[in-house]
C-alpha cells in the first residue's frame, strides 16, 4: 500500500458510508473527510440565522453569508475521529439532529454552497491519501478517484440503523418520523439540478443490508489492496 489513492465512497443516507470510511482511513492510515457533516454544519448555520422560513425555503441571504462561516475537523485529546466545528464551536452533537436532516438536503442543493464545500474538498485531497464519503464524491468532487464505492441497503435497515442512532443520542423520534425523513432526503439528492446524488459509472456497488461493520471494512480493503497491487 505503499502508493496513496483517493477512496470516494458515496451513497443514500444511512446507509453507514461514515463509520465505514472512518474504519478504512483508520486502517490505511488515511485522512478521513465527512463532507456529509460540512453541509450539516451549513444546514444548522442556516437554522440558528433564521435562512430557512416554515416551509423549508432557504433565503438567498445565505449568498452573501457564506463568507462568515468556517468549517473544521478537529481531534479531541485520546479520539480516534475528528469532532465537527462550526466558527470554532463544536457542533458534532447539533448537527446529527432530525432538525437538522430535515432540511440538508434543501441546503445542499443551493449551488453556491456546494460550490465553496467542493472547492474546499478539492484541496484536502489533492496529496491523496484520504477518504471522502459523501453524495457526489465519484461523480463531482473526485471523477478521477482511484476507487469508486456506491453503498445502498434496504430502506428498512435504513430506518432502524437510523433511529436507533438517534434514541442512542437522547433524540424523541419515532421510526415513522425517522423513514420519512429518510425517504424526503432520497428524493431530494436524486432529483436535485445540482450534483444529484447518482451512482458513477466506474464505481463498485456495497450493499450492506445484510453485512457486519467488520465485513463492510474487509470487503472495502480487498479493494483498496487490489487496487494498489495492480498499480
């Protein structure tokens, strides 16, 4: 493994992209990117500046707000993943709400907000090395990726893996308000004009509905190991 790719994973949501792209970075030594949580940190940016109205409008304030915000990855002392910040504020915890899924598709659609969060992936990844899980990784961020994962699984598995995550954070939800956000959210990212989420022609697809996150994460290294044994 002596040669450094980029690993592009993309996917419907909860379908687990970033426990399995923290899992491979982890074990390649790469760098990790969730770009789902940038456009989170966005999303919630927009919900405490009062830029989305009660019927899920963005307002074209946030043009000319985009400037003002400042997205980061930090570790925390003895982590083995990156905490998300938001203009120096921790917000992981604030971002992972169903508030907060209930409108990130609509924020991830104005263009001039997928514009500044590519153009910011873009230069993470240009030493290689890294690991970027996402909607439109393969297809917009990194069409030249040396590999290529499209991940899916049932909607049901979906519906529970989600809803379990968020009854594990102290969230009151039920498992119906869950699989409608979750269905709102797949319609929304495959029929946005910009950057749909779509799977890319060269990309391998991981369905896990039924697999293990210690098979997600072998499959996903046979891979990566091929991959740098042909080259």
């Amino acid at each position: 493994m002596n040669k450094p790719i980029i690993i592009a994973i993309d996917g419907y949501s909860s379908t687990g992209k970033s426990t399995v792209a923290k899992a491979i970075a982890q074990r390649l030594n790469y760098i990790y990117v969730d770009t789902g949580a940038m456009y989170r940190a966005v999303t919630l940016f927009c919900v405490r500046n009062g830029l989305i109205d009660s019927s899920g409008k963005i307002s074209d304030r946030l043009k000319s707000m985009l400037k003002d915000i400042n997205i980061e990855f930090r570790k925390s002392a003895g982590s083995e993943t990156a905490d998300t910040y938001l203009n120096n504020e921790n917000v992981e915890k604030e971002i992972r709400s169903i508030e907060t899924a209930n409108h990130v598709s609509a924020v991830s659609a104005v263009p001039e907000v997928r514009e500044l969060l590519v153009r910011q992936q873009q230069l993470m990844g240009q030493a290689k090395g890294i690991v970027m899980d996402g909607r439109d990784i393969g297809t917009v961020v990194f069409p030249d990726a040396e590999l290529k994962v499209f991940m899916t699984a049932s909607p049901e598995i979906r519906t529970l893996r989600r809803f379990s995550e968020l009854k594990a954070k102290g969230e009151n939800v039920t498992v119906d308000e869950v699989r409608k956000n979750i269905e709102g959210r797949d319609f929304k990212d495959t029929h946005r004009e910009v950057s749909p989420l779509k799977q890319a022609a060269d990309a391998v697809v991981l369905d896990n509905s039924n697999m293990t996150p210690k098979e997600q994460l072998e499959w996903l290294y046979e891979k990566v190991k091929a991959i740098c044994e042909h080259d």
